[in-house]
C-alpha cells in the first residue's frame, strides 16, 4: 500500500527539481562544450545555460577553454529578437573585474546600419511585429509610398516575420569593436583574421540565438592566473533609423490598436512594453576563469 505513497512523493521531488530556476546571473565558472565552433548554433548548448536575465529576457552562459571566452544566449521571446536585430547586443568585457565601460573591450553584433535618409528609400517595409502587448489585426505593406492594408491570420504573421528576420541576420557581415589595443576602433567582417567570431540564427519558433567568442589572447588575459572579470550585456535598444544593407527596414509600430485586456491599466502596461523595445537594457556580472577541464 505504500508504493503509491512513494512514488508520488518521487515525482513531487522531481517536479520540484525541474522548477528550480536559473539565477539571474551567472554565479559559477564553466569551461566551454567540447569542440565548440562559435558558428550560432544551439546544439552545442543542450544541457542549458547557467542564466536567465528578468532584465535583458535572455538566458544565456558565459565560459571559457584554453583559447577563448564564450558567450552564449538565447532571447525568450520574438520580442527581444527584434529589439537585437535592431539594435544589437553589445558584449563589454573589463578584464580590471570592474564593472565599468571605461578601459573596457566591447564587441558589437549583430550590426546593422543607419540609413542617411533616416527612412526607407523606396523598399518594401511590413509591419509584422505581434506579441506581448504589440498585437495587431492587420500589417501594412508600403510599397512606392503607398500603403496596403493585408488581412493575416496570427500564425501568417508570425511566419512573415521570422522570414523577415532571418533575412536581416544573413545579411549582416560585420561586428563593431572597441577598445582592443591591437586593433584599432572599427567595424570588421565576422570572417576576420582575429579570432573574434560572432553567429546567431533563429529556431522554428522565431527565438533568437547568438554566440560570441573572444581570444584570450587580445583579451591580455593568462588562463594560469584564473583572473576575474566583469561583463556587461547590453540589448541597445531599437533604432528606427537603421537598416539592413539598406534593402528593408521594419517598422515595429502598432497598427490598428493593440490588445490590452480592455481597461486602461493593461494600456499602460502594454505601452511600458513598447518603450522598453528602445530603451537599452543591460546588466553586469563577474566571471573568475576555468583553469581547466
């Protein structure tokens, strides 16, 4: 008669387990996944990610192996994937351990570009940005400097939209960097001789993944030493004004309204949601070093 007793109470202490969440950030050293290439996929990463960030809405892993430190993260949601995709991530390193931009190594991707006209120069711009407190009944294709009103169903929305983006990441070719005494201030191509790599690439689900890797060896840092760091990253936040090799802009600008629980408390809250989309939003942690395996 006890059986069942005990093995409700193993599955109570296993869903507890799996309740368990990540810290907000990341408290421990890790060296990197065998073999890992920095190239954005996600498989390398199937045991999770050390974090999950309230502020940024990303989970993500900082570690490092003999030659790099890495930066792995994930947005949770379609929402957070266009404000990087139109504002970048920008990934500071202090290697004094302090949490200051000052004397600090910054690497920025994805990089996307500002049109000098500040507007769309004759393309194709569509509006497909649904979610948490952006829902809209409809999209407007503006083609010429007209507008075209389209019908869609949410899933048709959210598939013109991940198209849309996966056609803005393969188009950016380059990473802005800063700070790096053997390289001057500059943007390069994440193909460069360096070592400094940059990828991401999106899942089914439209959720946005990124790597970052950086040689130690710009970084002046000696693994022997195990020396602590502080890092930053930043989500800068949408630019209206910039593009994507100057073919397409998306315009995350609600429509027709938006959905907001009917009173004006879910209004309030939905248009606090917006403006986060272009304000920065960042966090600083510490990281000490793996010596080894």
């Amino acid at each position: 008669m006890r059986k069942p007793f005990y093995f409700l109470l193993l599955m109570a202490l296993t869903n507890c387990a799996y309740a368990q969440k990540l810290p907000d950030i990341q408290n421990t050293s890790l060296w990197a996944p065998a073999n890992l290439k920095a190239d954005g996929k996600l498989q390398e990463w199937g045991a999770g990610f050390a974090a999950e960030n309230k502020r940024t809405e990303l989970q993500y892993t900082v570690c490092n192996d003999e030659k790099n430190l890495y930066l792995a993260l994930r947005a949770t949601n379609t929402e957070m994937a266009t404000k990087i995709l139109r504002g970048g991530i920008s990934f500071t390193i202090n290697t004094e351990g302090k949490k200051k931009n000052n004397d600090a190594f910054v690497i920025t991707y994805p990089l996307v570009v500002r049109n000098a006209t500040g507007r769309n120069s004759g393309g194709r711009s569509v509006q497909v940005m649904g979610g948490q407190g952006m829902q809209m009944s409809r999209e407007i294709a503006i083609i010429g400097g007209g507008q075209v009103g389209v019908e869609r169903t949410q899933a048709q929305r959210d598939s013109i939209q991940l198209a849309l983006h996966k056609s803005q990441l393969a188009s950016v070719k380059e990473i802005r960097i800063s700070g790096f005494k053997s390289i001057a201030d500059s943007t390069l191509s994440i193909y460069n001789e360096y070592g400094l790599k940059a990828a991401a690439s999106f899942d089914d689900k439209g959720l946005f993944f990124c790597e970052f890797a950086v040689p130690l060896e710009l970084l002046g840092v000696k693994l022997d030493q195990a020396p602590e760091i502080a890092y930053q990253i930043k989500l800068n936040g949408i630019d209206m004004g910039a593009g994507f090799g100057g073919q397409m802009v998306f315009r995350a600008v609600p429509v027709s309204g938006v959905s907001g629980g009917g009173g004006g408390g879910g209004n309030t809250k939905n248009n606090a949601s917006r403006q986060d989309m272009f304000a920065a939003t960042d966090f600083w942690g510490k990281y000490i070093f793996q010596k080894n395996k």
